[in-house]
C-alpha cells in the first residue's frame, strides 16, 4: 500500500511542472494584448538604432504612458534609466529591455500590508469590496475554492442585501464548491447580516469567512459609509476582525482602476488587491501602476471564466509573460 501511495506521489509531483507551465503559457496568452502594447512597441521603437538618446527616452516614456502603467510610475522608470545613462551605466539597448523590466519587477515585488490575524480557533474574516461589475462574487467563489482544496472550511456571507441576484449568484457558488452561505432577504441590513454570519462561523468552527459587500461608487460618500459600519460591526463581533480586506478591480477600466484603489484604501484600508479580466486586456499595465503607487501587494489575478481561473499572483511569471 505505502509502495503505490508513494509512486501516485510521485507521479503527481512529475505532473505539477506541467501543470505550472501549463498555467504560465496561459498567462503569457492572456496578456497578449498588454505585451503587444508594451514590448512589442519597445522592440519596434529600438529597431535600427545603436545607442540610447534623450528622444529614445522620450518616446519610451510614452510608451510606458499609454500602456496604463501611469504617469508617476512611468516618470520614475524613465528617471531611473535616465540616471543610469548619465552614469554610463546603462550604453546599449539589449540592457535598457533587461534593466526597465528588473525596475517593473521590483515595484510589483510589495511587502504584505500588516493586519490582524484570528487567534487560535477564530476564523479569517475577509471583507470583499469594489465597485459594481468588477466581479467581486465571483471572485468570492473562486477563491472560496482556493480555501476548500486547502482542507479549510468555508462561509459565506451575503452582504450584498441590495440585489436578489448577487445573493442567488453567491448560493450558487456555494453550492458548486461545497460552503455554506449566511443570507437574509433582499433589503436587510448588510451589516446585521454580516453580523449574524461571523456569529454563525464561530458557532460552526468555519476556518474562513468570505463577506460579499454590494458594488458601489467609490465617489459616493454615503455608500462608503455604510462600508464603514459593515467594518465596524464585524470588529465588534470579532475582535481584529475583518482580517483581510479585499480590493477587487477590473483591469480592463485601465486608469480608472487607480482612482478606486485610491478611494477604497483611503475608507476602509485595503490589505489585498484582486485584478480580475487580465486575459485579453491591453491594460495590464495598470498592474505595475498599482503596486507601486499604493504599495498594497496583489494577491490573485483572474485570467479566465473558470473556477480555478482565479490564480496567486507571482510578480517574476508576470514580467517574463510580458518581456519573454
């Protein structure tokens, strides 16, 4: 018996290469878009020339511009390369791709924000937010499924009271990867509902507790409020809690995801970033924009529909899908 678990072991270690390199061939054809935008116009703007001028920067800085990596991160990669330049440092265009992609590298690689963490026996709370159609329920179950292949036990909570159909879509969810869903009627409270919820996780011994939170404007102060108090009301049911909280964004609104990073993390304070729709986006780019403006590290991206779409984000697959 231990000489055939031993050999199923091993043939499922032999697999898991495949598998990673199967995921990464993924990644690279989801950001196909972003790699024509970005590298594929670097290659073309370096065609035919010997030596890095002023006017190579300059049209490298727009590249960057309109490859939504944002005008602040942009300047301070141009600024970079600029001082190299000066130095001697940096003579010939094959080292400008390697370095430029090494500085990308460097601001997508964030420390994790520090934040509470549940004590022995209590369960994670994680409050997702963001606004309306980015995708925050299903990001909810995908990763509710990341948890369940773990071996955690798993809640879920509909927060989001507004919408009868985000609660029927989060039961669905459930119900595919096997956790349980706290729900009250269309136009409750969402945060007695979350409430009852974590007190409901507790009483069960979930291992982890997924709180949906209805889509909103991030430049409606009221909705933001009300955030605020789902925040506060779980703090108060939970000590610490919520644990985590997610910031999902769609990558595909380009700048605009920027401005709602800025706001949410400002009301609530952000620990996590999802970027969901990366696969056939040009606007990838807006990745590196937002780790190096908020520092806040990117936990999962989505590259597709299915359930284990939903992936870790790893800052080295991600460059070398774009500059490879």
């Amino acid at each position: 018996m231990a000489r055939i678990f031993k050999k199923r072991q091993k043939e499922k270690d032999n697999k898991k290469p495949l598998k990673e390199k199967a995921f990464f061939n993924r990644l690279r054809n989801g950001l196909s878009k972003t790699r024509s935008t970005l590298t594929g116009r670097l290659d073309r703007l370096f065609l035919g020339k010997k030596e890095i001028t002023e006017d190579l920067l300059d049209q490298l800085e727009e590249i960057l511009l309109t490859s939504d990596i944002g005008v602040s991160t942009s300047q301070q990669l141009i600024d970079s390369l600029r001082e190299k330049v000066i130095r001697k440092e940096l003579k010939n265009l094959d080292k400008l791709k390697t370095v430029l992609s090494d500085n990308i590298l460097s601001f997508l690689e964030v420390t994790p924000v520090e934040h509470a963490v549940p004590a022995p026996g209590e369960p994670l709370v994680i409050m997702v937010i963001g606004v309306n159609g980015v995708g925050k329920t299903t990001t909810i179950g995908k990763a509710a499924h990341i948890f369940k292949s773990e071996g955690k036990g798993v809640m879920l909570v509909a927060g989001d009271t507004f919408r009868a159909a985000a609660v029927e879509q989060l039961v669905i969810w459930g119900e595919r990867v096997g956790a349980e869903v706290i729900r009250q009627d269309t136009g409750a409270d969402p945060a007695a509902v979350v409430f009852d919820g974590i007190a409901a996780a507790i009483s069960r011994k979930a291992d982890v507790v997924l709180v949906d939170t209805a889509g909103r404007l991030h430049t409606k102060t009221n909705l933001m409020e009300e955030l605020q108090k789902i925040q506060r009301v779980t703090g108060k049911k939970l000590s610490g809690a919520p644990h985590e909280v997610w910031l999902v964004l769609d990558a595909t609104t380009g700048q605009n995801a920027i401005s709602q990073a800025d706001m949410f993390n400002r009301a609530i304070g952000v620990t996590d970033i999802i970027l969901t729709k990366l696969d056939g986006s040009a606007k990838g780019g807006i990745v590196v924009g937002i780790s190096r403006q908020f520092e806040i590290p990117i936990k999962y991206i989505g590259i597709g529909e299915k359930v284990d779409d939903l992936r870790t984000f790893d800052p080295q697959d991600f460059v070398r899908a774009i500059f490879e």
